[in-house]
C-alpha cells in the first residue's frame, strides 16, 4: 500500500513538475550519445575543410553545380521545425496535450517535407552526371548530406514514435524523458545543418 | 528552461532572418570569397547558439557539456574558415 501511494506521489510530482526548474532535458547517458555524434561531424566538416584546401578548383567547381535555392528552403523547413518541436515541449509541460501532439505531428510532416526535397535534389544531381565517384566534392556532398538524411529520418521515427507515447499526456518521468530526448536529438539535426548549408553550398 | 512563446518566435525570425542574409552575401554581393566564408560561416555559428540556448535549453545544461557546445561551435567554424584561408 506504502509503495502504491509512494508512485502515486512520483506521478503527480511527474506530471506537475514545474517547467522553469527543468534540469538537463533527458538523460545523461543520451548527452553522451550527442556529444559523440556531434564529434563524428566535426571530424568530418575538418576532412572536408583540409581536403578542400588542396584542391579548391576542383571543390568550387563541384559547388556551382547544386541548387543552392533546395539547399536554403530546406534550412528553412529545418529551423521551423526546430520551432515547432521546442513549441511543443512547452504545450506538453503546460497540460496542453493537443496543442503539444498537433506541433510535434507538424514537426515529424516538415521532416518528411526536408527528406522529400533532399530526395529531389539527389536525383536532379545525379541526373546532372555528378556522382558519389565524380569528384573529391560530390564524394564529401553525398556523404555528408546522406548522413545527415539518415539522422533526419531517424529523428521522424523518434518523433512518431514520442507522439504515439505521449497521446494520453506526460504521465510519468519516462515519458518526460522520452519528449526531452526527442526534442534534443530533433534539435541536433537542425544544429548539424546549420554548418553543412554554408560549408557545402555558401562557401566559396 | 522553458522559452516563452514571444522567445520561440523571436529564435525562429532572427534563424530565417540570418540565413536569408547568409544567402544574399553568398549570392549576390561583391566581396572576396575568404570575407563570403568567413561570414556565412560566423552566421552559421550564429544560428547554432541561437538553437542552443532558445531550442535546446542549454542555460540548464551541467557545466561540461556547455563546455563541449561552446567549443564544438568554435572549432567547427574555426576550422572551416581557418583551412579557407590556408
């Protein structure tokens, strides 16, 4: 009976617990997992770097050839899904669960909207006669966009599956750090992005 | 923490706000390559902390992983404007 009203209480404290006290969002052991994919790109926005300074015809050559224009709504699409997701956070802590369900739905839709116009520029690429074999730069290109995608969808999946958790509300500290981690990992995604956009199709 | 609505939205402009500029100096301004680099890429460093700190909550992040994002988006953009200027 002890034990019963003793996770009544953690529930209640769970799903009352108040927003301006959040401690590090999620777990731990899930910032450790983002610190070192995080790292994976830096050693790799640092391989591209070094490579292109020994050959920067060849990789400037390769850069006038994307559609800078894909490139820059899909970096919008990114940063508005990174709003919607943070939006979301905040409806599910505020007992606004619909609200919450309806923004983290539209985050997962803008993801599919980001893979869907990668997927369009893949094709019109390669459609163009660029490969994974073409040059030094399409190599960096379809590598590192193609990582990123994969983060992309997996995100989504998370998302989906976060939202199909969290229909009936934030129940309990799992479920809390269930959302928390979604939304950083979504948050990564977008933080990635922010340099591969400019690295890839700015910088000249 | 949690943002205030008003500082969502507020992220999410000046987010929009930075890469449409990002993508104007690389299109369509005179300046040399080395200055278009280094620009877009402090911009791109710019947006980061923006999503750190509005998005990802990272004022109640624990000291060392401030630490490693502080310095994640420094070495990032260090790099990538340093090897464009070797």
């Amino acid at each position: 009976m002890g034990k019963v009203t003793q996770l009544a209480n953690t529930e209640t404290s769970a799903n009352h617990r108040d927003p301006q006290d959040m401690s590090l969002p999620g777990d731990v052991g899930f910032w450790t997992f983002i610190t070192a994919d995080a790292s994976l790109f830096a050693l790799l926005f640092f391989q591209f770097s070094h490579d292109r300074s020994s050959q920067p015809a060849v990789f400037d050559e390769g850069q006038r050839d994307l559609i800078v224009l894909l490139g820059t709504v899909n970096t919008l699409v990114l940063v508005t899904s990174s709003w919607l997701m943070a939006s979301a956070v905040r409806n599910m802590y505020r007992h606004s669960v619909r609200m919450g369900l309806r923004l983290i739905a539209g985050t997962a839709a803008l993801g599919v909207v980001f893979a869907a116009l990668k997927i369009s520029e893949y094709v019109l690429t390669l459609r163009s006669g660029h490969t994974v074999s073409t040059s030094p730069f399409f190599m960096y290109y379809f590598v590192i966009t193609g990582i990123h995608l994969a983060h992309l969808i997996l995100g989504v999946v998370v998302l989906i599956i976060v939202g199909w958790r969290l229909r009936a509300g934030i129940r309990g500290p799992l479920d809390r750090t269930f959302l928390e981690c979604g939304a950083a990992y979504w948050h990564l995604v977008d933080l990635l992005w922010m340099f591969i956009f400019p690295m890839l199709y700015l910088a000249r | 923490m949690l943002q205030t609505p008003q500082a969502l939205r507020r992220a999410w402009i000046g987010l929009v706000a930075i890469t449409v500029l990002s993508l104007v100096v690389a299109e369509f301004s005179a300046i040399s390559a080395g200055v278009e680099t280094a620009v877009v890429i402090a911009a791109a460093a710019i947006k980061g902390r923006i999503i750190l700190v509005r998005y990802m909550g990272e004022r109640s992040f624990p000291t060392w992983l401030r630490l490693y994002f502080g310095g994640w988006l420094v070495v990032c953009a260090t790099v990538i404007i340093g090897f464009h200027f070797s």
